[in-house]
C-alpha cells in the first residue's frame, strides 16, 4: 500500500517544536552519557515530590 | 518493505502520537493522522511513500525487512515484573525514626530515598550511615528539604561509602563533599524532569501501574507508616512493634489501593501522549467510573504545552471539566485556540 497523505502544517509544527525536542535530548544526554544513567537505571524516577509551600 | 524497530513504543495522544526509542532514550512525536494510516497497513511502510519514509527513517525508527521475514520479528513483551516487595523506601530521618532503622535490614527493599529535614539530628546521621554501610542496596538517594543544616557532618561521615549516591538539593543547600569517589550524582531538576522519567523501566510499568503508588512505602519522622508522602492512611508504627515485616502492612486491603491505577483509567491524562512516561504524585480520587484530579497536571495535553511555556492555558482557562466524572469540552473552540497557538 502507498501512503498519500500529507503531514497537517499545525501538526507538524507540534511534532517538530525544537524547544521540545531539545529539552528532550538534555533529558537523554543527562542519563545517557553519565553514570548517573547506570544508577537510575535501578528504579530511575522521581520518588519524592518536595511539598508545595 | 520496512518496519517499526520492535523497541520503538507508540503512544496516540489528543493531538500528537509520542514515539519512543527505548534504547535511545529518545522520543520524537508525529502527527496522529500517520498514526492512523500507519495502523491501517499494521505500522509496515513502503519506501514507495517518500514522504513517510523519510521522515521516519530520518528519526533512525525504521529496520528494512523482507516479506518472508516480516513474522519473525515479534513484539517485545510489555509486562515487567520487579522481583522487590518494596521498590522504594521513602524514609523521613528523624532522632525517632532512625532508631528503627535495623527494622528494616531484613526486608525486600529495592532501594531507599532518605530525607534530611529540620527533624534531623546528628545521631540520625550516625544511625543512618552505619545503616548504608549495611543494607544490600547498591544506591540510596539522600533528599535535603529546608531546615537540614548538618549536611558537613553528613559528608564527612559518607566519605567512604561506596554505593551510588544520588543527591535531591531542593533546599539549595552549600555541598561540601570531602569524598573523592566519584559515585554521587545530583538530580537537576526543572518541570519536565519532575513529571517525566524517560527509561524502559517505567514505560513497562505504566501499563498496568501508577508509576508512583506501585510499590512505595513512606515512613515519616514520627515513624508513621503511609504508602506516600501525599496520601493521609497510616498503616501503623515502626516505633511500636520490635520487629517490623512488611507483609503484615500489605495484607491491608487498602495499603495497595493506589497501586494498580493506571493513566489509561484516569481523565485528561489518557489523553497524553505521555502518560506511559510519566510520574505523577497528585492523588487521583474516583468519580462514578473514572479517575481524576483535582489539581491540574503541568502539562496541558489538549494544546501540547507545558505550563511554562508561551501560549499555555490551563484545562480551567480552557472549560475542560472533569469533576462530574467525565470529560467536558467544546471541541471546536479548542482546536481554534491549539491552531492560533501553532501557527505563524
Ligand atoms: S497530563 Fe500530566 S500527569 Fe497526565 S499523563 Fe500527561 S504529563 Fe502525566
């Protein structure tokens, strides 16, 4: 089957947004390319939300 | 013919589909109507269609295949099971609580986040650090609130520990951290990092869990035993048996209520596209069959914006009501509002 269609313009701006995708990709290198990755690797999330004052 | 790595995970939002490369950590997003088209076909694409083509296999998501392969490659199971009875310990240390500390040697924990507070004393430090030097965890998270001012003495008496340490600093307080190990790491933390915990971990767990209820327990400084900090049940007191089992707590057939409550079930969030990757500590309470909350999220999914971002408007600025237990909106007023915000 041969797709024909066409990405909506809005759609794809969402989808493209580089302030998005960049705090993506700090998110990634941050765990990726340190050890930190390998020691949230354990159970990586927050656990902890400090009360809202 | 080409196909979807089998680690790449699709999940359909209100406005946009999340993809996530679970071996990259990377997510990237596409519009839904190429989800839909893309189910049609059983997410198989056909280089015919350059335009799809290129803009996947741009995003490193597609693996080429031939027709007599294509069964070969089966789906990834998405269930996952955590060998722990605990998977985190949450545990505020106090001059009270850290005297019960040994209680908790002989349990199925996975790993422990301790809190250092006002509560704090210079004898909790001590009983705390012969505590890490022999639990079995190999990671302890350590989390300073406002009020902790023996963080010094606290460094000093780490120095050799080495397991890995993970730092929350929300009080902002100097470290001064004599150690030269290299096995601490601060958490930074901003918005999305709060909400948002991109690994493989939670992805799985999220299908049949709340990734923030499953498997905690909070002890607090009076030795109060809560599945969380958030929620108000107490299921009795470290302080008060000599030994402490953690079975005894579960078989409370509300102490796991909170566990199994999956975004998929909850209102406004099973509309996000990243609701498999999320971790959410806002208490969801049940309105005739659905779950909601009364605090709004920091991220709008019905205009894909981050509250700190330009152009958010929050689900009450835009007449999205959910407290009758079902989801209320005017459809055609949103997506003017989400098409003005996206444009230009
Ligand atoms: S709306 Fe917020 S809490 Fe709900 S799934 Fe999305 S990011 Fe998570």
């Amino acid at each position: 089957m041969i797709y024909k269609i066409k990405l909506p313009i809005i759609i794809k701006k969402i989808q493209s947004t580089e302030i998005k995708e960049k705090s993506f990709h700090e998110i990634e290198s941050n765990s990726l390319q340190t050890k930190k990755h390998l020691a949230r690797e354990i159970y990586p999330r927050q656990s902890f939300f400090p009360e809202k004052k | 013919m080409y196909q979807f790595f089998k680690n790449i995970f699709l999940t359909k939002g209100f406005n946009r589909t999340l993809v996530y490369d679970s071996l990259t950590s990377k997510i990237h997003f596409f519009p839904n109507d190429l989800y839909d088209q893309l189910l049609l076909n059983n997410f198989r694409i056909d280089k015919k269609n350059n335009e799809v083509f290129e803009f996947l296999n741009k995003k490193g998501l597609l693996q080429k295949i031939s027709d007599d392969l294509v069964d070969c490659f089966i789906d990834l199971d998405d269930e996952i099971q955590i060998p722990y009875d605990i998977a985190t310990l949450v545990f505020e240390l106090s001059g009270s609580s850290s005297k019960n500390l040994y209680k908790l040697k002989n349990q199925n924990i996975l790993q422990y986040n301790f809190i250092f507070a006002d509560y704090t004393s210079l004898k909790s430090i001590e009983l705390f650090v012969d505590f890490i030097n022999e639990c079995e965890s190999d990671t302890i998270e350590l989390t300073f609130l406002n009020g902790f001012v023996y963080s010094k003495h606290l460094f000093e008496l780490i120095k050799s520990v080495k397991k890995i340490i993970l730092l929350n600093n929300f009080a902002g307080i100097k470290i001064d951290d004599p150690s030269t190990h290299k096995n601490r790491y601060l958490n930074s933390w901003n918005d999305i990092h709060f909400r948002l915990s991109i690994n493989f971990i939670n992805y799985l767990e999220s299908l049949k869990h709340h990734t923030y209820f499953n498997k905690k327990v909070f002890i607090n400084k009076d030795c109060e035993i809560k599945n969380s900090q958030e929620t108000k049940e107490i299921y009795g007191n470290l302080n008060n048996d000599n030994s402490f089992d953690i079975a005894k707590v579960f078989k409370n057939p509300t102490f796991k209520k909170l566990w199994s409550i999956k975004k998929e079930d909850t209102l406004v969030c099973q509309d996000c596209e990243f609701r498999r990757l999320c971790v959410d500590n806002r208490l969801p309470i049940k309105i005739k069959n659905n779950w909601v909350h009364e605090e709004e999220c920091n991220y709008n999914p019905y205009i894909s914006k981050w509250s700190h971002e330009d152009g958010f408007k929050s689900l009450k600025e835009l007449d999205i009501i959910t407290k009758n237990g079902y989801l209320e909106m005017n459809k055609e007023k949103l997506s003017l509002i989400t098409n003005e915000l996206w444009e230009g």
